[in-house]
C-alpha cells in the first residue's frame, strides 16, 4: 500500500469513528491520537474530496447527505479490509457488532429466543437490538440487517425473503360474547378496531364483498405503536385487532384469541424480509452469519403452520 493509499485509509477510518463515538474526543480516545489531529484529519478528507461530510456545533455533529454516503461507503470498505486480513491470518470467523433492527412481535417472538444459540456459535459476535414497528433509515440509524412485516419499498436496500404469513381479524372470545360476532363489514362500524398511530403502508383492513375489495379504517378509542400492544388490547377484550398469523397463531391455538369474519377475508398475507445495505457476496461475516442464521431458523417457523416458505 502506498503512502497515499495509507493515508485516505487513515483518513477513512478516522471520519467513520468520529460518526461512531459522536465527538472527535471521543474518538481520538479510541485512535490514540489527539483531538486536534483527528480534527485535522477529517478535515483533509473534506478538502481531498472537495464536499463537506459534517456539520460541526458546540453541541453535536451532524452528518451531511454527503457525509451519510461517504459513510456508509467506508463502513463497507473497512470491514472488507478487515476481514481480508482475518481471512489472510486464518482468522475468518465472524466477529464484531451486528446492529439489528426488527419488528416488536417478530422479534419477540422469533429473533430473541435465537439470540442464545446464536451467540454461542459465533461467541466473537455481539448483537445490539432495537424492536420498534417504525420504519426507520438504516443508514441514518446506522442498523446492518433489518427485519421488516409487510409490503416493502422501493429503495436500495436488498431483501432476503425468510417467509409470508395470513392475515385475520381477532377478538377475544370475552370480547364476542359481551358485543355479539360481526357477521357483515357494516356490522363492524359497532365495533372498536384497534389501529396503529404510526403509518403504514396498508392504511385499512381489506375485506372481499361480492367480487370486489372493501376497505374499512381501523378506527376505535386505541391506537397504539407496535402490533403486540395490538394483541394484548385483543387479548383483554378492547376491541377487534388484525394481525398476521405468525403473531396470533398461537393465541387461535389456545382458543383466547378468535378470527372474525373469516367468509370475507380476501386473503392478503404480510411478507416478511431481512433487510440490509450492500450487496450478498459483500457483506462482513458478522452479517452474513446473522443473515444465515435467521434464514435457518425461518424454516423452523415455517413448519409452524404460521408462516409460509418463501
């Protein structure tokens, strides 16, 4: 490696602790250097590349859409040339941070219980992750692989599809019993429907009326911000929910939850994808091993009967 080349990896590996530790203190602490060389650093990468990657303040630093790009480019190529090295020194299994962000339900109820069995074949591997229904940026939020319910986006990311699941609209049989059954879609404008306060790319729930879809708004005295607060409000009695069977499977199962409806149900299914930036055969181990371990698991939960193979 020339001298040159050395130092726009320098230069590189700098920029991207500043943006991980948030203040160049922080990350001259973690480089060994000082701040004021690490300050200068990042400011010769500015001036090499002839665009501003940060916004600078007393109180924070903000990256620019620039800086975001250039950011999310060098992540790639440092842990690239990471492993290249590990792979060079027979070091090549996966070790590192995998950032993941997932679905409350699904997470709850699919990616924690792996977490043990993943950890302990890959013990070099940490995970830090986020439930939360929201779709959020991964760039911005700086996520490696996210695990994502329903109709995708166009956008850069690829996608993994690990299974699809029905659709159905639930109460509790306490709920039913104290408001009667809706038989017909007019039927449920006397029933409570438990909606979502965030948006979403399905906005109503869809029914089949003589040959043609019927959407009706899930409108009620509950919204709430993830679909297993939705459950729970089914479970208690609160009103009608609709979820995908992954989630609510079990709940039918057990006879505490009970599908409605079910003579209109157009049968639509939520399709559920991992989720991440760059392409397959690019990816770190740590991710790729996450990616693979989760797909192996999916096949598992496919023979549940509550999601189907992709």
């Amino acid at each position: 490696m020339s001298r040159s080349d050395a130092n726009r990896a320098a230069e590189m590996e700098t920029f991207v602790r500043v943006v991980e530790r948030g203040d160049f203190s922080a990350a001259a602490r973690a480089l060994g250097h000082s701040p004021s060389a690490v300050s200068k650093l990042v400011t010769r990468l500015e001036a090499r590349l002839g665009a501003q990657l940060m916004t600078r303040t007393t109180r924070r630093l903000q990256l620019t859409a620039e800086g975001e790009a250039f950011y999310e480019r060098a992540t790639r190529i440092l842990a690239d040339l990471d492993e290249a090295e590990r792979e060079a020194a027979g070091g090549a299994a996966p070790r590192g941070r995998v950032r993941v962000n997932c679905s409350v339900s699904f997470g709850q109820m699919y990616v924690l219980p792996l977490t043990a069995a993943f950890l302990a074949r890959f013990p070099e591997v940490t995970l830090d992750i986020v439930l939360t229904d929201q779709v959020v940026d991964l760039v911005e939020q700086r996520a490696d692989v996210a695990i994502r319910i329903g109709p995708l986006a166009s956008s850069r990311l690829v996608a993994r599809k690990l299974g699809q699941s029905r659709m159905a609209v639930v109460a509790s049989p306490e709920y039913l019993a104290r408001h009667g059954i809706p038989q017909t879609v007019e039927d449920l404008e006397r029933h409570p429907r438990i909606g979502f306060n965030f948006t979403r790319t399905v906005r109503g729930w869809p029914f089949l009326v003589d040959g043609r879809t019927v959407t009706v708004p899930p409108i009620g005295p509950v919204r709430v911000g993830d679909g297993e607060t939705s459950r729970l409000l089914a479970l208690a009695g609160v009103g009608l929910a609709r979820h995908a069977l992954f989630h609510i499977g079990p709940d039918i199962a057990a006879g505490t939850l009970v599908p409605v409806l079910e003579d209109l149900n157009p049968g639509d299914i939520e399709e559920i994808h991992a989720v991440f930036v760059g392409r397959p055969g690019r990816l770190p181990a740590r991710t790729r091993a996450f990616l693979d371990f989760v797909a192996e698991a999916a096949v598992d939960m496919n023979r549940s009967g509550w999601t189907t193979p992709p």
